[in-house]
C-alpha cells in the first residue's frame, strides 16, 4: 500500500496552509491498463479520475469513493487523486470533443461561409437542429456545474472530521470579504455591434456597471486606435475576439500555431490582456501557445454551445501561466433566440446556484443582438438585478482585468501564523480577507475573520 500526498490542487483552491491539508492517497497507484471513469465523491460531487469501481458513463449508477476514504490518526487516507479529477474536469479530458468530425467540419465550414446571408430566424432554426437533444446530456449539470468546487468542499469537510471541533483557515475566494464575484463582457460581432458600443456603455454606466469589449481583430469590420481609446478612456476594457471568428481555429495544430502567433500580435497591438474565442471553440491542452494573461473562452456547462463539455467550476483557475475565467451564465443569443426566452428565469436560477457556491457569474452579452426594444429591456432587467445583488448580498461587480489581477495576486499569498494568530503574506494582503471552515451540523460553513 502506498500513501502519496497529491493534494496541491485542493491548497490551492482554498489558499489554506498546506500543514493543514492532511490529505494522503492510498492504493496500488500502478495505473496501467487503468482507463478513468465516473465515480461520485460524497453525495454531490461526481468525479472522473482513476478510481477502482469508476464507469464510463456518468449517467451510470455511481460508486462513491467516500466510502473508500479512511480517517487514520492526523491523516485522511483518499482512493484517488483529486489532483486528476480537478485537472480532467477542468481541462475536459473526460470530454473528448477537440477533434470534430469530418462530417461537422464540413457542416461548420458551409455555415460560417454563408452566415452573413443568413437571417437570424434561419440561423437560429440551423443551430436548433445542431444542439438538437442537449437537454438529455447527464454530464455536465445543467444549467451550472460545481463538480470541481463541490469536490473540494467534501475534502475539506473530511479535513474537519479529524477534528470536528476545529476551524480551518484559508484564504477567502474575493477580496474585501465580497461574497461571491460578476463580470460583464460584450462580444462584438458585426459592424453594426461595434457602432452600438457608445450606447451600451451609456446603458452600463446608468447601472455603475463597467465592462469588456472582445473585438474581432482580423474580419467583418476595421479596429482603429480610436475605437480602442474611446472604449478605455470611459473605463471599460478591451480584448481580442479570435482571429477570423470564422470556427476555424482551433482546426489543427499546425494552423492554430499560426494563428496564435498572430493573436499574440493582435493583443500587443490593442494592449489587451485577455482573450476570447468565437463561438467558444477551444483546446486547452493548446493554450501554451497564447502570450496573453488570460482566457475566457471555456464555458461552465456547454451543452448549448457548439463544442460541448465544460470545465465544472464557478471559479477561475489556472492553465499553466494562463488565468481562465470561465463563461458561467447562458449567453444572451442562446436565451433569446434557442431557448426562446424572454426572462430573467435562467439567469436568476444559475446566478443563484452560483451564489451559493461563492462563484464567479461571467455573463456574455452582444451589442448585435440586444438593440431591438424586447431584448433590451431583459439586459435592463438584469443590471438592475445585478446592482441589487452588489448593495443588497455583496456581490462583487467588476472587470475581466481586475478578476485576473486579483486572482494571481491570491494565487502568490499565503497564510502564516504570527503572533498568535494567522496574518496573510503577500502583494494585495491589504484587500484579502481571512476565512475560516469548519462544520455545523455535519454541514460544511465559512465565516470571514
């Protein structure tokens, strides 16, 4: 039998002291020949990862490796490694979708080539028949997915079984103690989208609320140095929108290499920091190529968006040096014109999910499609809400930029004990606030010091 500590994923999320993460993994850890599967961790969180009674199929009866754990002496003895299962969930290694068929491909290729002919009602009809039977996927949880989240907290929850009566520090997820996090970001994806940016920022800052432009540096419309200084000068940001937007790039290694290089080119020239691909085409396993700082282009729960799978966080993480802020929220187009909503209902029941999990809600929404007077008013709606909820329950409302400084500064602090008591260490400290984890009737619950 072997105990190994693979548990770096877990101190990172909570930025705890890895004194007190008092994870081992036991087990015959010679994995070959072994494929990973489904297994459930607890009675929430279902896992992929190696694990001896995993299946391949989450809509299978699970196993749930929380009956394998072992509480020994002043360590918690686990039958996995949550190191994989957060980085197969994250990176969507349980979804093998990067490699699209030939048959789609082409399909994929004759839509973006007519696409400007088409009319949205035609549009809309030709990507209800695409996501024809999204509802009856079992994997990821629709409309949110915490796997990744739930999985830590039912590890720090065996971490207080140790010591019921303890509390365990860490680093709380959003600074100045807000309880959870909101951004909003506008793709723009035709001219007459860039022409109505004026106006949407009027709108915006009517609300206080700031936010992004992803700008399409390479097609459909010219971004001058103008355009960029009127959007910044307002305090707005702005970052790359793809290369072409034209559901190509990510096609085959060889051309995406290419087009990476000139997206790096395009995002020193806007002097951007962040990234989006169109229509949430992605490979993560790629992402080494980008020079930018962040990335937001991997959704929470895809089975609305052309490439399913979803990396099961309402938090950002990261990919390497890559911070990724993960879409969390149904688009606006997909609302409107595929779900045929006209409501704040979805979004209310997924930024309610996500609050409970003390999440991030990354909303997209395109000046293209919000101009006429139904939808407009939905997205009036929805800061109104969004301003409630930063006065009335402390969600924090800010920039893509500001979430991905914040995040890295978290990510380099740490927690020390001085003094008799414990004190965070590092750049931003000043804005961090200390929480602490323990158990209430056999929940698990955090107060912020």
């Amino acid at each position: 039998m072997t105990a190994l500590p693979m548990t770096e994923s877990f101190v990172q999320y909570f930025k705890c002291p890895p004194s007190l993460s008092p994870f081992r993994i036991w087990g015959e850890w010679d994995t070959t020949g072994t494929h990973p599967g489904y297994f459930r961790f607890g009675p929430e969180s279902v896992c992929y990862g190696t694990f001896s009674k995993a299946v391949s199929h989450a809509g299978l009866k699970l196993a749930d490796a929380l009956e394998q754990m072992e509480l020994d002496g002043d360590v918690v003895l686990l039958p996995f490694n949550p190191d994989e299962v957060a980085s197969s969930l994250r990176y969507e290694r349980y979804y093998c979708n990067n490699k699209t068929s030939s048959k789609k491909s082409i399909i994929r290729d004759v839509y973006y080539l007519l696409r400007p002919a088409f009319p949205v009602a035609f549009r809309r009809h030709l990507q209800r028949i695409w996501l024809k039977g999204w509802n009856k996927a079992s994997f990821p949880r629709w409309p949110g997915d915490c796997n990744v989240d739930l999985m830590f907290k039912q590890m720090m929850h065996c971490a207080l079984q140790l010591q019921p009566e303890s509390e365990i520090p860490f680093i709380w997820f959003w600074p100045e103690g807000w309880s959870g996090c909101s951004i909003m970001t506008h793709d723009v994806e035709t001219q007459a989208g860039l022409r109505y940016a004026d106006t949407l920022m009027d709108i915006n800052d009517s609300y206080g609320i700031k936010s992004s432009f992803q700008l399409i540096p390479d097609a459909r419309y010219s971004v001058t140095p103008a355009i960029l200084e009127s959007i910044r000068k307002r305090g707005f940001e702005v970052n790359v929108h793809d290369l072409k937007h034209d559901g190509r790039l990510y096609e085959n290694e060889v051309d995406f290499k290419k087009a990476a290089a000139k997206i790096n080119n395009f995002v020193q020239e806007f002097g951007s920091q962040g990234f989006r691909s169109g229509a949430l085409y992605r490979n993560q396993e790629w992402f080494s190529e980008f020079r930018f700082s962040y990335d937001m282009s991997v959704p929470n729960s895809a089975h609305l968006d052309p490439q399913h799978g979803g990396c099961c966080t309402f938090m950002p993480y990261f990919v390497g040096s890559l911070l990724e802020i993960p879409v969390t929220m149904t688009q606006d187009y997909t609302l409107f014109h595929v779900l045929e909503q006209y409501s704040l209902d979805l979004w209310h029941e997924q930024l309610d999910i996500i609050m409970k999990q003390h999440g991030l809600a990354s909303f997209i929404v395109h000046p293209d499609y919000i101009q006429t007077s139904r939808p407009m008013g939905i997205y009036r709606e929805l800061l109104a809400y969004l301003s409630y909820l930063r006065q009335q329950k402390g969600l924090w409302l800010a920039l893509p930029g500001e979430v991905n400084i914040w995040w890295r500064q978290r990510n380099n602090m740490h927690l020390v004990w001085n003094d008799d008591c414990w004190q965070i260490e590092g750049q931003g400290a000043e804005r961090a606030r200390i929480a602490y984890a323990r158990i209430e009737d056999n929940y698990l619950t955090y107060r912020i010091a």
